[in-house]
C-alpha cells in the first residue's frame, strides 16, 4: 500500500472511530465530536486497512444506500483511493456529497478538496470554499487550513489575509 494512502486510511479510522475526548490526530473532528463506530462498518475498515478496495466498496454500497452517514462517507474515500480503472471520482464525489449534505465533516473536508482541484467534479472555487467553510467551522482542523489558503490565494473569495490569518491561528489552536 502506499505510504500516503495508508495514512489517509488511518485518518479514516481515526475519524469515525475515535472517542469522545480522545487526543485528535491533525485533520481530525475535534474532541467530543467523534461519533462511534456503526458495528456493521467494521468489515470495510478492516478490508480498507488492508487495501481491499473491492470488498470495501461491496460491503458499503448497501450501508451507504441506506443513508448510513459514515458508510457514505467511506465508500467516497474507497471510490476516490482505488487505483487504476476501479477508481470513480465522480461517484467518490456523490458519496462525500451525501455525507456532506449530512453534516460529516471529513465528507465536507474532502468534497471541498474534489472542487477545489477538479476531480470527479467541475472546478469550482465558491463550491471548495463553501465545503472548507462548512467542515472549519465545525472544528475540523485539516479544513480549517485548507481555508485559510483560499482566503491567502483569494480563490473563491477576494484575498483576506485577515480570515487566513484567523483560520490559520484556529488550525494550530486546534492541531
């Protein structure tokens, strides 16, 4: 597996998994905002860990369709990482969506990372910033970074550098 992708699957884990009031890793919900882990996810996230895309993907298709907000969230993450002809960025991106839309905000994190760069989705700044936006103001710290740099690059927005000054002080407050 590569090294980055490893660490990204991690963070997965780390994010839906953690406890409330655990110690965060950097681009993590802040404490008291980790949710539990649904116990029928635990197969994906072992499959994941393992760099099964394929049995991930097949056994959250059907938790995801469910509304299954974490499972949602994951297949985007699987869809997105899988290498090769297997990779389907436009349906990761539908898959962020709807946990965007939910209120995940590593879903919101990524999906603001899929507009900003064009992936799977039209380039659209006013899109990444509203997902950056939406992740940040929930505490999630990788979020929050990512916003200050399109305050500091004025895409999406005129260049602030007071905001990014502001979302940048809040990322180290919060990693």
């Amino acid at each position: 597996m590569k090294p980055a992708l490893a660490a990204s699957l991690a963070l997965c884990v780390c994010c839906v998994c953690v406890s409330p009031g655990a110690a965060q890793p950097a681009g993590s919900a802040p404490a008291g905002a980790a949710r539990s882990i649904d116990p029928r996810l635990r197969p994906a996230l072992g499959a994941l860990q393992q760099g099964d895309r394929a049995q991930a993907i097949h056994t959250l298709q059907p938790l995801a369709k469910e509304g299954i907000t974490q499972a949602q969230y994951l297949l985007g993450l699987a869809l997105e990482s899988t290498p090769g002809a297997q990779q389907d960025l436009p349906a990761a991106a539908g898959w962020y969506r709807r946990a965007a839309d939910a209120g995940d905000p590593a879903a919101q994190n990524n999906l603001g990372a899929m507009y900003y760069d064009g992936r799977g989705v039209a380039r659209d700044d006013a899109q990444a910033l509203r997902w950056y936006g939406a992740a940040a103001d929930q505490g999630f710290v990788q979020a929050q970074h990512n916003l200050a740099l399109m305050h500091g690059m004025g895409r999406g927005t005129a260049p602030d550098p007071v905001q990014m000054a502001r979302w940048l002080q809040r990322a180290a407050d919060g990693g």
